[in-house]
C-alpha cells in the first residue's frame, strides 16, 4: 500500500507581507490626520485602527497555519509576459506625453497584442495584427474626440 | 391618461426612443463610460427638441445604460458602470462556466422588469413614495453603507481577515481629497490633481479591468468558457426565462429596492445593486452559491440598478430635487428648456411629464429585443475575438474611458496604479469585491456618520440619532441578521453530525 | 407650438446674424467663442451661462461652444485657465467665493491672484430658508430659538468652506449667536435633508426659493432691497443684520490675453446684461444681475477679498 501523497503546506508569505504592509499604511494614516480636524479625523483614524488589528491578526494568522503551497504557487505564478504587459503600458503612458495620445496608443495596442499571443508569429500576421490595430485605434479614438467631444 | 400614450407613440418619439437605448447600451457596455458622462454629452443635442422628446432620449439613455453595463461585467469581470458591480460578482463565474450567453439573457430579462417596475412606480405612487425618501436621513445612510459593506464579511468566506482588510483599504482610498465634512485636504500631497478626491468610476475601472487583463495575458486559453455545441436563441431564451420564473420573490423584491434607493438623493445605484444582491443571498435558500455563479446574483443586481432609473425620478419630478447623478443633468436641461421644475411640474406641465413617463417605459420595454440581439452578438464577439485584440482592446478602452471621465491624463495614471495595486493584493489571495465596496460605500457611511453626529450632538442626545429612528432600527435589524444567519445556518449544519456521532461512539 | 416659436427665433437670430454685422464695432469677438464651464453639465453655472447664449449671438453674431473641465468645485477649470490659448477664443466661468477661499485651505494649483477676472454679471443672493411647515416663521423667531439654545438649531449646507459656510458664520457673528452648520454633498443632499426635516435650516440661495416653491419659507434674503419673485420675503438689512452677500458668478481668461480684448469682452458683456429679456429670464429664475465692468474689477475684487478675509479668520483657515 503507498502512502497517500499529503500536499506540501507552506506558509501564507504574500498574505503576511500585504499584512505589514496595511500595518505601516495605517501608522502612516494616523500621522497625517494627528493635523486634521475633529471631523475631518474620525472615520480615517478608526479605520486606521481596525487596520492595524486586522493586520496584526492576520500576521499571526499566517505564522501559525499553513496553507497548501499550490495555492501560493499559483498565486505568485506570473510570468514574462505579465512583467512585458506591465512594461508595454508604462511606455504607453510615457510616450503619451511625448508623442501624443493617438500614436501612443497604436504602439500600446500593438505591443500588448504582441505580447498576448502564445503561438509564434508569421510575418503575415504581424502585418494583419498592426492593421488591425491601426485601425482599430482609429476607430475609438474618433468616436472619443469626435462623437464624445474629448479634448486630447 | 390615454392621449399621453398616444403622443409617446408618435413616430419620432418613438424613433428617439429606440435609438437612445441602443446607444445607451453600447455606451453603458464600454467600461469607462458611464451612463452620467453619455447624458452630458448628448444634453446639448436635445435643446432643439420638444422638451418631452429631449426627456425621452437623455432617459432611454439612462436606462439603456445602466442595462448594458452587464455585458462588460458579465464577460470581461469589468463593471460597465458602478451599477453592475454586483453583477460580476456571479456574471464572470457564469461566464467561466460556459453559461455566458444564459447569464446576458437573465441580466437583460431582469433590467427590463426592474425598469417597468420603477416606471410603473414612478407613475402610480411618485408623491407618497417622495415624501418615503425623504425621510432617510444622515443615520438612515450611514446605516445603509454599513448595511452594504456587511456584505464584505458574507463575500469572505473562509478568509474574513483579508476581506476585512481590503475594505480598509478600499476606504483609504475614498478619503483622499478635500473633505466634504471639516474641509481638510486629506492625503492629497500636495498635488491638485488629488483635491476632488479618487473618482469612483477611476478606481473601479482599475480595481476590476487590470488584474483581469494581467491574468488574461498569462493563459494560453481562452477565459470564456464557450460550450460545444451552443444552444438556439430560443433554448437559452426559454431557459433564462425559466430561471427568472423561479426567481420570482428575488426579482420584485430586487427592482423595488432599487426603486426605493434610486428615490434617495445621493445614493445612487450603485448601492442599490450592492443592497439587494446582498438581500438576494440572505434570503436565498443557497446562500453559499452566491459569488460562485448563482442566477440569482445576477437578477438581484439587474433588477436592482435599473430600478433606480425610475425611482430616481420620483424626487426630480416630484420635488425638482435630483435622485441620481443623470438626473441633475435631466433637470438642467428641463431648465434651459424653459419648463419651471419644483413642486408645481406635475401641475404647470403635466402634459410633458406624462408624455415622458409613458415613453420611457416604452423604451425600457423596447430594451428587451435590443438587449436579446445585442447580447447575442456580444457574447459571440467576446467568445471568438482573439487575445491579441481582445487584451490591448480592454486596455485601450479602459484607458481612453477613464481619460474621457475628466480629460484628464492624472485619472488614467492613478486607474492604472490602483490597478496594479490590486492586481498585486489579488497574487496575495485578496479578492477585489470587498476593496471596491469599500471606495464606494466609503464616502457615504463618512458622511452619513458625521451628519448625524452632529446633529446628534446640536440635540444634546446622539445615541437618540444612531439608534432611535424606526428606519434605522430597521436596517439595523437587517444588518444583524445579515451577519447573523450565516453563523446561525452553520450552527444548524453542524448538529447532525454531532448528534450522529455521538449515537456511533454508544455503539 | 412653444419648439415652433424657438425654432423660428433660432432661424430669425441665425439670419439676422448672417446678415447684418456686429452690432458694435468690435474686434473681439472674431469667431465662436470656447466658454468652459468648471462645474458639472446641468449645474446652476452651466445654466447661467447658456442663458447668456442668444444674447451673445444677438450682439456680436458669434456662438459660445460650451465645453466642461470638471473637478475639486472649480478648482480643476481655476488651476488650469491661464495655460489655454489667450487670443480671446477661449474664457471660462468663475465662481466667488470660491476663488478666495480654495487656496486658503491647501495647494489647489491656483493662487487667487492668477484669476484674471473681466467681468461680474450676477449674483444669487444668500437666503436663510425653512421648510414650509416649520414652527419658524420669521427671522426673529429663528434669533431668538438660537439664542435660547446655542448650538441647537442645525442648518445646513453644501461643502465646508463654501459659501454657504460663509453665510453661516458671517450670520452668526452678525446676529451673536450659534448655530450647528451640517455640511452637505451636494444641493440635492441638502434640499432632501431640509424637505425631510432632517435639519431645521438651510444655508441656501434666492434660486432654491424658486425651485422649491411652496415647499420652503426664507426668512430673508442678503440684498440690499427685496427681490421681485418674493415681496413678501425681508431682507438681513431690513432687520438689522448686515448680511447683503451671495455667490456671484463672472468670466475670466487667461494671463495673457491683452488688455483691449479684455476691454472689448467686458463691453459685451454689459450689453447682454441690458438686454430686458436677459433680465427677465435670470429675475425668473431667482438671480440678480450684477454689472461689474472690467474698469471696476480691481477695486470690486479688493472689497471682496477684504470681505472674505475676515470671513476665512472665523472659518479658522488663516493659521
């Protein structure tokens, strides 16, 4: 008889590092509204309050249980291509201040469709995906300038 | 009476009519555009209408609106408009579980009860229903947020702790910005772009539609699960009909508390949906499916935030005072068209006013085959579009829609920071639903305290204030059932086991 | 038949226009004018504005495109005035007392003296209202229950720091009393909590007279003489309070738009303002003209800031 496979437990490291997190986010609340009025200070001052309890319980919480490690694995699973995407709209946003919202936006599209693909590409498609996106861009960005009268 | 349907009948009100819900819908759809922002938009368009035909098109609007944002909640997790938060709550699930086109048709059979109901209200009981709303004070709100942000500990299951948290945090969020009460600049540093606060919209869009597109970009797979064989229209029509039929006592329960919130000023419908949904689950006999893809989710917020299109107007025709947003712009228009809102409208202009009842309601009824096409289409877009247009498309709409809310490059930065934020609080198992509660129920239980604090304290007797109103006891009441019933029901679960347990160890 | 005669003062308006020139001989304006609002769509500032509309199009055969920079109550338009194109295209609504106070209470990306302010047109007066059935029914009744019970009555109010608040504590220092201000979200918060009786008063205007009718009762008006829509309605001097202030509302451009284009602008303005109709149409809705000509602006805007000094010191915003 094989012994049944337990699964692996480890401990809830993300959950107990956002609970320091909110910890410090909390101290820092109740410093800044030390300079408020007695209205303007209640709710955040209470709120940061029952912060610091939260986190401190759920410290405790993670030091002491265990939780399987698939579960963690998958939460921390992110690979390349979410760190690509993250980079793609930073440059996105950068190149809107320098290049204007409608050009920005085509190389957005562009690079972030690049990036969602899982299979290679052709060369073809390449060009398909950059008219599509051209195009695409277009579209939005007329009916948001035109159609809704949005200053760019 | 009779005249009034007529003139609501005549071809171009008519024509107005079915036009003004298609392009609420689309817009409502967008995530970004609200339902606020079209009616801005459009306003100006209407001053060389009749004035019963320019409230014919800004409310098809609305209500086309605050209807198609289920389409952006039920198939991409994004509220279309802060209405339809609740509505991903068990839309996505759905959706995941290849019963997409089902949950678009429940959604849309339940908006358009949900806005007859409010339109029959609306005609039928607007003054006595006027004078209901404007007995809910600054307790009565402060009670309602608190009501709706007990739904967080009942959307945590098993992980109360970061639920807890995460409305915390969702609450920071809503202090930033010059203070309504006491005038401060809270956590603002420094930056102007800061001192009228976080938008809600901003956050929502944020908190939803990143995470989801950072998560989309990693799966090879498509996210919608989309049946082998699809169902007829009219199999997924019948059985979304069934659905409702069973849903009965949720369905009128849903649209007459979004009837009644929308009747509050300064409520909105966002809470609406938030209050029914979670009366919806109290009251269901499957408590725990809830969040997971019940049907009944989806009726609950549907049914809800269409109904406060309707009842938002009980207090804007009745007593010329706005019930939500979209309304303040109504009444400005009805202004600039010369038609003397206040007290008197049902009495000086009762003639527009009935035209305009009966044409909305025939626009909402109107929303029914048009939200059958387009969910139709919508769903099949949505299924079949490639990731590589599908993910930068979310993000260029997402990102132009934010920019549009103000034209302002500041909101589109911190939507894509909160975003972030969130997306890195989700890697560390925190669910969205309680943050977004948070923002949005936030401002509202702030206020409504302070409120009432004061006033309390000019009477000399604040616990009379907190805890002496018959509304308030009331949703007192509720809020401790609410948080009671899940314990309750736990308790009952567990005594047959130990019963069991004990008559196996007397063997 | 009422869109029949709109539309055929439209057409008149657009002929009449088409065909005669300017009416004065005017180098401003020399096409359609950009005229941003900083509030919401549907606002009483949008309102305002539009209503100036034909009249602009009756005098200079031009059309205002209305366009909105919405946020922080005007703060989001103030901050960002003087980086728009200055040649006369573009003007902006503005709004005292904001304008003094907002940049008192933290760095809101304007300071007051940025704000080139061309003209004041109208003012909607402060007034002190009840509901219809409270058992205040006169100034001297509401004096008197605050000075038995300071604290007690609790009248409310949009936003702290606004000018409603002014109202508030200038009445308060004026009459020797106390009184609990309950800031309010918006205009619909505070006139449902009034009509519910949530509060007992509300700091208000002349123009909620008007759009809640018989609902309300004001107790006085701060004018200098009664306003037309309500005879019966004494004003804050005639009882011996000196309380004759509101919110006035006017046109600002940027920095550097050049002093004749300001002039010019002015004198449009002013005529609008002559126009019976024009009176007419703000009278109804419960606003007073105000006619406060570029000329005068210095002078008129040094009283004000004057004025809302002493005020920001009882708000306590001077530290």
């Amino acid at each position: 008889m094989q012994p049944s496979e337990a699964p692996i437990q480890r401990y809830d490291w993300p959950g107990a590092l956002v609970a320091v997190a909110s910890a410090l986010l909390a101290l820092y609340v109740l410093r800044e509204s030390a300079g408020f009025s007695l209205f303007g200070s209640v709710f955040p001052r209470a709120v940061a309050f029952a912060m610091l309890a939260l986190a401190a319980a759920l410290l405790v919480r993670t030091a002491i249980r265990k939780v399987p490690a698939s579960a963690i694995r998958s939460l921390t699973r992110a690979n390349w291509r979410t760190a690509g995407l993250i980079a793609v709209v930073a440059c996105w946003m950068l190149l809107v201040r320098f290049a204007g919202f409608y050009p920005a936006s085509v190389f957005g599209f562009l690079a972030a469709g690049a990036l969602a693909r899982h299979t290679p590409w052709t060369l073809r498609e390449l060009g398909i995906h950059a008219l599509v996106s051209v195009v695409t861009v277009s579209a939005f960005y007329a009916f948001f300038a035109y159609g809704l009268s949005v200053r760019f | 009476m009779l005249d009034f349907v007529l003139s609501a009948l005549t071809p171009l009100n008519l024509f107005l009519a079915i036009v003004s819900v298609v392009a609420g819908v689309v817009i409502g759809a967008i995530p970004g555009l609200t339902a606020t922002m079209a009616i801005a938009v459009l306003t100006p368009f209407t001053f060389t209408m009749a004035p019963e035909a320019a409230l014919i098109t800004l409310a098809g609007i609305y209500m086309g609106a605050i209807y198609g944002g289920c389409f952006a909640a039920i198939l991409v997790n994004t509220p279309g408009t802060p209405s339809s938060i609740a509505t991903t709550f068990d839309g996505f699930p759905m959706a995941k579980r290849g019963q997409g086109q089902l949950a678009v048709n429940i959604a849309t059979l339940a908006s358009v009860f949900g806005g007859v109901f409010s339109v029959i209200v609306l005609l039928l009981l607007s003054p006595p229903l006027a004078r209901v709303a404007l007995a809910f004070g600054p307790p009565e709100y402060f009670w309602l947020a608190v009501l709706g942000l007990a739904l967080v500990a009942s959307l945590s299951e098993g992980q109360l702790l970061k639920g807890l948290l995460g409305a915390c945090l969702g609450l920071l969020v809503a202090f930033v910005g010059s203070a309504v009460i006491g005038g401060d600049m809270r956590f603002t540093f420094d930056q102007p772009a800061l001192v009228g606060g976080v938008n809600v919209v901003v956050a929502l869009i944020g908190l939803f539609c990143i995470p989801v597109v950072l998560d989309l970009i990693t799966r090879r797979d498509h996210h919608l699960h989309v049946p082998e064989e699809p169902a007829s229209a009219r199999e997924e029509l019948g059985a979304a009909v069934g659905i409702l039929a069973s849903q009965k006592v949720n369905l009128v329960r849903s649209a007459s508390i979004g009837t009644l919130v929308g009747a509050l000023p300064a409520a909105g419908g966002a809470i609406g949906s938030l209050l029914a949904y979670s009366e919806a689950r109290r009251n269901a006999r499957n408590p725990e499916d809830y969040g997971k893809g019940e049907p009944g989710g989806i009726v609950a917020s549907e049914a809800a935030n269409n109904g406060t299109v309707g009842g938002g107007f009980i207090p804007t025709l009745v007593l010329g005072i706005p019930g939500t947003p979209p309304d303040a712009i109504i009444l400005g228009a009805l202004m600039v068209h010369g038609v003397r809102i206040g007290p008197n409208l049902f009495a000086e202009h009762g003639d527009i006013v009935y035209t305009f009842i009966f044409g909305l309601l025939i626009a909402t009824i109107l929303m029914l085959p048009v939200g059958l096409l387009v969910g139709r289409y919508a769903f099949r877009l949505i299924a079949n579009i490639q990731k590589t247009a599908l993910i930068p498309g979310i993000l260029l709409m997402t990102i132009l829609g934010t920019y549009a809310i103000h034209a302002s490059f500041a909101d589109v930065l911190m939507m894509l920071s909160l975003g972030f934020v969130a997306w890195v609080l989700t890697k560390a198992g925190f669910a969205i639903a309680p943050i977004v509660l948070g923002v949005v129920l936030g401002p509202i239980a702030e206020q409504g305290f302070v409120q009432s604090w004061l006033i309390g304290n000019a009477a000399g007797n604040i616990p009379a204030v907190f805890f002496g109103r018959p509304i308030s006891i009331g949703i007192i009441v509720l809020i401790v059932l609410g948080l009671l019933w899940p314990v309750y029901l736990s308790f009952k679960k567990r005594k047959p086991n130990t019963s069991r347990s004990v008559s196996n160890a007397a063997l | 038949m009422k869109t029949l005669t709109k539309m055929t003062c439209a057409a008149a308006f657009g002929l009449a226009a088409a065909f005669s020139g300017p009416a004065m001989a005017a180098d401003w304006p020399d096409q359609d004018v950009t005229y941003i609002i900083p509030f919401n769509p549907g606002g009483e500032s949008d309102v305002t504005a539009r209503m100036q509309e034909p009249f602009f199009a009756k005098i200079t055969g031009k059309k205002f495109m209305f366009d909105y920079i919405v946020g922080a109550g005007g703060a989001a338009g103030w901050s960002q005035i003087n980086s728009l194109p200055a040649d006369g295209s573009t003007i902006m609504g503005v709004n005292t007392p904001h304008i003094f106070l907002q940049p008192q209470g933290g760095n809101v990306g304007y300071e007051t003296d940025d704000i080139n302010v061309v003209y004041i047109y109208q003012i909607t007066p402060f007034a002190l209202i009840v509901p219809a059935d409270s058992p205040i029914e006169t100034l001297e009744d509401y004096i008197a229950k605050a000075k038995a019970q300071p604290g007690a009555i609790t009248v409310g109010g949009t936003g702290t720091n606004s000018a409603p608040n002014v109202a508030q504590v200038a009445f308060d220092a004026a009459a020797g009393i106390t009184t609990t201000y309950i800031p309010f979200s918006g205009t619909s918060a505070v006139s449902a909590a009034l009509l519910g009786n949530q509060v007992q008063a509300q700091w208000g205007f002349t123009t909620v007279g008007v759009n809640q009718g018989d609902e309300v009762r004001m107790l006085a008006v701060a004018m200098d003489e009664r306003h037309p829509l309500f005879p019966d309605v004494p004003t804050f001097k005639e009882k011996g309070i000196d309380l004759v202030d509101g919110a006035r509302r006017g046109v600002i451009v940027p920095a550097d738009t050049p002093e004749e284009t300001r002039q010019q602008m002015s004198d449009v303005f002013a005529e609008i303002n002559r126009d019976p109709e024009m009176q007419k149409m703000m009278e109804e809705a419960g606003y007073v003209l105000l006619n406060v000509p570029y000329s005068e602006m210095d002078a008129y805007l040094a009283g004000l800031s004057e004025n809302y000094e002493h005020v920001a010191e009882l708000l306590g915003l001077n530290q």
